[in-house]
C-alpha cells in the first residue's frame, strides 16, 4: 500500500526472520508526538517539584522568628530586655541591676523595653539587650562588648594583683552567694512575692486572678528557682548550711571593704558594682519579711550596707525613686512627651466651651435687654419731668393770668 514502511526485524539465531506490524506515517508521526509530550510532562512534573520544595523552604524561613524584637530600632542605642519593676528595688534580679547601673554610671544612651518578661536570649536568659539590630547576652558579656565599644572603664584604676583579686571576688558572689540567695527566695512564694511586694499581674500584664497566678508562680517559677540550686551542688545542704555559706561570704567581702568608700580605694570597680547588686537584693527586702541574711548584712555588715547607699546615689541619683515605689517608670531617665488629651475629655471640653459660650451670650442678651430697660426708663422718667414742668409752667400762666385779672378789676373798682 501507498504510504506503508516495511520494518525489518533482527535476524536470530536460527536465521529467521520475525515480522512486526507494519505501521503507517500517520501512525508513526502520533506515537511520536506522544512520545514527546510524555517527556514534556516529565519535565513539568520535575519542575513543579522543585517549585514546591523551593517554596517549602522559603516558608520554612519565614516561619522563622525574627531575630531582633526591637526591629524599628535608633543607631547606637541600647535595647535593654529584663524583668519589670517593683516598688523596693529597680530590678529583683543583680545581673540586671549591675547593667543598668553600669550603663547609668557610664551615660551610655539606652532605653528598657516593656515586653512584660515574655522574652528571653537565644541562650534563654535575663537580661540581654539588643544594639544596632544584633544581640548580646549575658550581664558580664555585655559589658565587656559595650565598654570596647563606647570606650568605657570603671573609674578605679587596678593593678594586675587586683585585677586577678576582683577576678575571683566577682566568681565567688555571682556563682556562690547568688545561689544562696536564690535558695532562700526559692523557698517560699512569699518571701519574693512579699518581700519585693510584686504585683505578678503588672509584672507579665495579665488579667487572670492574683491567686491563680501567684499560685502558678509558686509551682514554677518557685520549684524552678530550687532545682536550679540543686544542679549548682548547694541543693544537697540543709538550709542552714546554706544561710551559713551565704553569711561566711558577706563576711568575707565585708572584711575586705573594711573603712574604705569601695573596695579598691576611692573609687568604684567592677567589683563594687557586683557586690552592690547583690547585696542591694537583701537590704531592700520589705521589713516585714523574714529574711536572715539580710538581718546579717544588717547587724553584722553595716559597710555593705553603706557600699550599697554609695553605689545606687552615685549611679542613679534621683532616678532610683521614680524606678521604685508607686511608680516604677521603666525609663526615668528619658523626658517624658505631654500626654495627648484623652477623646472623651476633648469632647468634655468642647461641650464646657460650648457651655460657658452659650452662657455668654445668654448673659450679653440679658445685659443688653437690661440697658434697654434703664434707657427707656431713662426716657419715660424724662419725659414725665417734661410734662411735670409743662404743667407747672401752664399753672403758673393761670396764676399769672388770674392775678392780672385781678389787678385789672382793682383799678378799675378804684377808678369808679
């Protein structure tokens, strides 16, 4: 047949011949073709695929969290994350305290961050800050990296020997003191809840019940606070034995600041500023919380007590009492804009000036209608004197009349 293609077949091993069907061009031409669109959906299939697992990925890196909470942020400015506020001390946490004060003490530009104590460092801790879009945690770390940056020294001027002396006094109150005083806060609720009377409420901005809350506090943050002291290798003492490692090194430090305004001389290091925060957690606990070692410092190491005056007047000033107390402003140290009028007393306001207008015009009418009454007062008693004169000028005519009459009849009468 016209058009038709013979195929020929391979030949076996028997040297016969195998005949395939015989197919058309037509026939040939459509097996072809789809041949070619099998491919082609092969290599959409494998570009969709693609597709998907690029989109895959680039949704997994949205999903990401940011790195930097404070994304609108000013050039150089410290972002500082910590816990809030509470009437007897700025921070309920000494790492915390150390970095504002260093950073007050230093002038360094910064401004706390109300987050309500919802974040944390990538290592997990309190506090952190955030400086021109990077992080930086840990207290001692960021000093270190802000001091570089900014310039920054701590006013007392330290030999080697002394540098190496406040090296290990620094290790023995943040990794041996603190936790002693982490076991006693850890205790019971109280003696934290209390003893910094916290309002746990304003402190995370819920709403639910102070019960509830105080009652979730004591089971995690309480239980946490214990097991932390355990994992340090204090956990296995009595308490007491823990109060008395605490005491034993208050005495230490109390010994070795002996008569002098801080521990190097005349002026403030690293050393102070450490000891200062910490110490400043026990003398600011409430009277009327038990508390023993602040009832050592208080009895025992009175020059702890004034290090701590020393520390917080050279390093906040006026500042301390606007972070404390009924006011616990985060930043008192940044002025404060006017508060803009509220809308509901704008609109009092208008309705007041509304008033007092309507009032005005109300007492201009009444005025005026009153000026109108004494001018036609005015007149009508004018007018009556006029009449009144009318008329006695008219009687004094008769009078005048009469008595003429009367003249002329006498002279007549005199005549005849």
């Amino acid at each position: 047949m016209p058009g038709d293609t013979a195929v020929e077949a391979p030949v076996g091993d028997n040297d016969k011949k195998i005949d395939e069907p015989v197919k058309t061009d037509k026939e040939a031409i459509v097996e072809e073709e789809k041949e070619a669109e099998a491919t082609e959906e092969k290599k959409d299939e494998e570009k969709v695929g693609e597709g998907k697992e690029d989109g895959s990925k680039a949704a997994a890196a949205n999903s990401k969290k940011p790195g930097v909470h404070q994304k609108d942020f000013e050039e150089d400015m410290v972002y500082l994350f910590q816990f809030q506020r509470s009437p007897c001390i700025p921070s309920i946490s000494p790492f915390c305290l150390k970095l504002e004060s260093w950073l007050k003490l230093h002038g360094i530009k910064y401004m706390n961050v109300d987050h309500k104590c919802k974040f944390r460092s990538k290592k997990g801790m309190l506090p952190f800050i955030e400086l021109n879009g990077e992080e930086i945690a840990d207290s001692n770390m960021i000093i270190e990296t802000l001091a570089a940056k900014f310039g920054k020294e701590m006013p007392a001027q330290l030999s080697a020997e002394q540098k190496n002396v406040q090296h290990a006094m620094v290790a023995m109150v943040e990794n041996h003191l603190h936790w002693t005083m982490v076991h006693w806060r850890s205790r019971e609720s109280d003696n934290i809840l209390k003893g910094y009377k916290l309002d746990i409420q304003t402190m995370i901005g819920s709403k639910a019940p102070p019960s509830i809350l105080n009652w979730v506090f004591k089971y995690m943050h309480c239980r946490k606070g214990m097991k932390k002291v355990k994992s340090q290798g204090l956990g296995v003492h009595s308490a007491e034995e823990i109060e008395q490692f605490g005491k034993s090194d208050l005495l230490v430090l109390s010994e070795m600041l002996g008569d002098k305004e801080f521990f190097f001389g005349d002026e403030p290091a690293l050393l102070d500023l450490v000891v200062y925060a910490h110490v400043a957690q026990l003398a600011m606990v409430a009277a009327e919380t038990s508390c023993p070692l602040r009832d050592y410092i208080e009895a025992d190491c009175k020059n702890l007590v004034g290090l701590v005056s020393r520390m917080k007047d050279r390093c906040w000033g006026d500042h301390w009492e606007a972070a404390t107390g009924e006011e616990m402003d985060l930043n008192p140290h940044i002025p404060k804009p006017e508060p803009a009028p509220e809308p509901e007393k704008e609109e009092e306001k208008k309705e007041e000036e509304k008033k007092e207008g309507e009032e005005k015009k109300e007492e201009q009418a009444t005025t005026e209608k009153e000026e109108k009454k004494e001018e036609e007062k005015e007149k009508a008693d004018e007018k009556k004197e006029g009449d009144e004169k009318k008329d006695e000028e008219k009687e004094k005519e008769k009078v005048e009349e009469k008595e003429s009459e009367d003249a002329n009849k006498t002279s007549e009468e005199e005549k005849k």
